[in-house]
C-alpha cells in the first residue's frame, strides 16, 4: 500500500482526481468534549456567559467544513451540498457528543471535511465555556462512516 500524498520522489503533493467520475460521497465524524459536570448544566441550562454554546458550535463547524481546503494544505476544494452537525449533551459522559454528517457529489471525498467540521466545533464548546472549565478535553475525533468512490465504503467498529 502506498500513501498517495507522496509522488515517486517522495514529495508531498496533491492527488490528481482529474481522471476520476464524479459520485456521491458521504462521510461522517464523531467527537466529544469532556466536562464537569457543573459546566455541562450551564450548557445545558444555556446560561454560558457568550451565549448559545451548541448554536454557535454547530454553525462554527459547518463554516470549518466549508473552509477545510484553506486549512489543510493537500486537501481538494469541493463544492458541499450538505454539511449537519449534531452536538447532544451526555451527562453520562460528562459533555458534549459531536457529530458531523458531510456530503457532495465529486471526485474525492469529505473525510476531512466531516473531521474538520467536528474539531472545529469541539474547539469552539472549549473556546466558549474555558472560563469556567480549563480541564475540559476534546476527545475521539474519528471517521466512523465513509461512502462514495473507488475505495466503497467504510464504517468503523463501535
């Protein structure tokens, strides 16, 4: 197997997919933000002192999903046609349980799209509520489903 970021050389480089069709792909991501619990009660309560922690984490990780090619420096432009983030609080956890659902019909897929989408908004809960709680930790980022492409699909064991 050969990773496919490297040419010949071994130099970095972007994948060629001007040979490839077009198909629908999908992936999705998961994460969670870990928390105290008293913090989780202000989010839950929506009594964070910036606002609407959940809201502005959702639309923070669509506008990161949109924005992965600037970010990561191989990763293709595509044009989305949809990107859904759900962010649930979990008191059994305690914290946040992210998940990015990303979409397009294209020559690659959004793996890294759906993973931007998560860290962006797992990072933003932080950003949000870090006043009350620095030991917060953004954990288990992952791709758990991927489909669409040569490489079919993919889910990840639970």
């Amino acid at each position: 197997m050969s990773l496919t970021h490297f040419d010949p050389k071994g130099d970095a480089h972007m994948v060629d997919v001007s040979s490839k069709s077009p198909t629908h792909r999908v992936a999705v991501a998961e994460g969670t933000v870990l928390m105290l619990a008293e913090t989780l009660l202000l989010v839950q309560a929506g009594s964070a002192k910036k606002g609407d922690v959940l809201g502005v984490a959702r639309l923070a990780g669509i506008m990161a999903a949109k924005r992965t090619a600037d970010l990561i420096p191989l990763c293709h432009p595509l044009p989305l046609t949809h990107v859904a983030l759900e962010l649930e609080p979990d008191p059994s956890l305690p914290g946040v349980r992210i998940t990015a659902t990303v979409e397009t019909d294209g020559k690659t897929g959004v793996e890294m799209e759906a993973l931007t989408a998560v860290g962006v908004a797992a990072l933003t809960v932080y950003d949000m509520l870090k006043a009350v709680d620095r030991a917060m930790r953004i954990d288990g980022i992952r791709v758990i489903l991927k489909d669409g492409g040569k490489s079919g699909r993919y889910e990840a064991k639970r």
